[in-house]
C-alpha cells in the first residue's frame, strides 16, 4: 500500500491538502479529493491540491484543485497563495530568483492553472512567506457557457434588494448583496445548482460594512463554494464581490473582503483591468495517508 506525503494548508480559512506530484504521483485524484476532505473519516479539508512540474515554458509549475466533492475546480486564489508559500518555504533549492524590495525580499512565480497562468508575486521575510499578492487577471461579466439568466426559472433573491451580479474569475460567481449575509446557509446549495448555472456556480452573499472615514471599503462576504459548500474565505470569491461592489457604486477599485476566515486586500486595476488579491498563506500540518 503505496504512503503519500503531503502538507495541510489554509488561507483565511480556506483549508486544502498538498502534494507534490513530482515526488507522490496520484493515480485517482477524484477517489483521493472525496476520502480525504472527510472531516471525519479523512484528513479534513475543502479538497486536495495536486502540485507539479509545467509541462511548458512559459510557466514554472501546475495547480490541479480537486474540490471535496471530487469534482475539479479550475482555479482557487487561496489554493495559489498556499502553492506560493509551499514552494519557497520546502522547495530545496528555491529554483527561482528572489529580488530585493523596500524593507523585505521578492519573488515571483508563474502558475499554471485550469484557467490559464497567474502570476504569483511572494512577500518573504526572514526567509518566510508573509503574504503573497496573485494576478487574477481580468473578471468576465457575461459568458453563456457559465451563466443563462434568461430562464423560466428565475434566480431566487431577497425582494427589493435585486438579483445578483455574474462575475468569472476564472470560475462563475454569483454575487448577491444583502442585509443578511447568513442566507448562504439556506439559500447556497440550491442556487449552486440553479438551471441559470450549466456548470454550477460559487454563491456570494455579501453586505458592505459601515465606512470609517475615507479608507478603502470593507465589505462582509459568505461564500458557497462550488463542490464543497460553506468555506471560511474564497480568493476568487472575494476578486469576484470586489468587482460586483465596484460596479454597483457600493466600493472603489480597492476594498477589503470580510469573510468567515480573514480578509482580503482586492484591487481592480484601472490601468490593465486585472484583479490583484493580496493575503496570508499558513501551514497547518505535515502528514503521510495510504494511496486511495
């Protein structure tokens, strides 16, 4: 019975297991996602993160995300931002340069993902990974192959508070502004599953917060994740609430995401339209578990 090293992580919250494919190949992914996100009978986790070599030039290495349900994820920023940290705290050695900024050391790392490459910009101090700052790239408002809203079926919705913004980050959002962000514990599941989503969707339900003076605004954020349902944090999530709340007036182009977990710096760049989300990334534990 072949043993799998692997690394439990969690950004905000967001917790998944870590392997690096280039020494632990997984042969059932799917089998593996399901039996060891188990919070009871596995490890524990929003689903397992599959690290390996890029089998192109133009990127350093590859993130596959297998969420809870067995289903795969095509991108995940919390996931990214643990990749970041992973690779430079136990890569032996760090294969990539490292460059000096203003009180702290720099690197970048190119990730090849489901939904392209993001570009992973590393914040290290005293050889640790403080926060790590990833190119979203630019948020999609319409794509019929993740969102038909035209339907019989409307979408469900709070009455007079509107039917929520679509927002792709890579992977369809749905985000719904509301007075009572806890709606996603009764709301989230069906409308993941909503005719208007033929690929299911990641719900947000989200509220701003009351402003302090002239800062950036803070706005509470509950997440439905597709395949794993209630997650502390979601990067793409809060890239994705960050652009509907900028659309609607209810934010600027920076604004600080509130989730379950922790927050999350999001910027929407005027000067190229990407969407830049800083945060932490945290080990939780190392462990090794029998090959499904």
């Amino acid at each position: 019975m072949r043993k799998i090293k692997f690394t439990k992580m969690h950004g905000c919250g967001n917790d998944y297991i870590y392997v690096d494919t280039t020494q632990y190949p997984i042969a059932d992914p799917v089998t593996a996602a399901i039996q060891w996100s188990d919070r009871h009978k596995g490890i524990g986790s929003d689903g397992l993160v599959l690290i390996g070599e890029s089998p192109i030039p133009e990127a350093d290495f590859t993130m596959r995300i297998f969420n809870a349900d067995g289903s795969e994820a095509m991108m995940c920023g919390n996931a990214s931002r643990c990749i970041g940290k992973y690779l430079y705290e136990k890569a032996n050695p760090w294969p990539l340069p490292v460059r000096e900024a203003d009180g702290y050391l720099e690197a970048e790392i190119r990730l090849l993902t489901l939904s392209g490459i993001k570009r992973l910009h590393l914040h290290i101090v005293n050889e640790s990974v403080e926060s790590v700052t990833v190119d979203m790239g630019k948020p999609v408002l319409e794509d019929d192959k993740l969102f038909t809203p035209n339907l019989s079926t409307p979408l469900p919705h709070r009455e007079g508070q509107g039917v929520g913004l679509f927002v792709s980050m890579g992977n369809p959002h749905y985000v719904i502004f509301t007075d009572d962000v806890d709606q996603v514990e009764t709301k989230g599941r069906a409308l993941e599953v909503h005719p208007a989503f033929p690929q299911r969707c990641n719900i947000e339900f989200a509220s701003p917060l009351p402003s302090e003076g002239q800062g950036e605004a803070s706005i509470r954020t509950r997440v439905w994740e597709r395949g794993s349902g209630i997650t502390q944090a979601c990067g793409t999530g809060a890239c994705a609430t960050a652009v509907a709340a900028a659309l609607t007036g209810k934010a600027g182009r920076t604004s600080q995401i509130v989730m379950d977990g922790g927050t999350l710096s999001i910027e929407w760049r005027e000067s190229d339209n990407h969407v830049y989300m800083t945060g932490p990334a945290a080990f939780a534990f190392d462990g090794e578990i029998t090959a499904p």
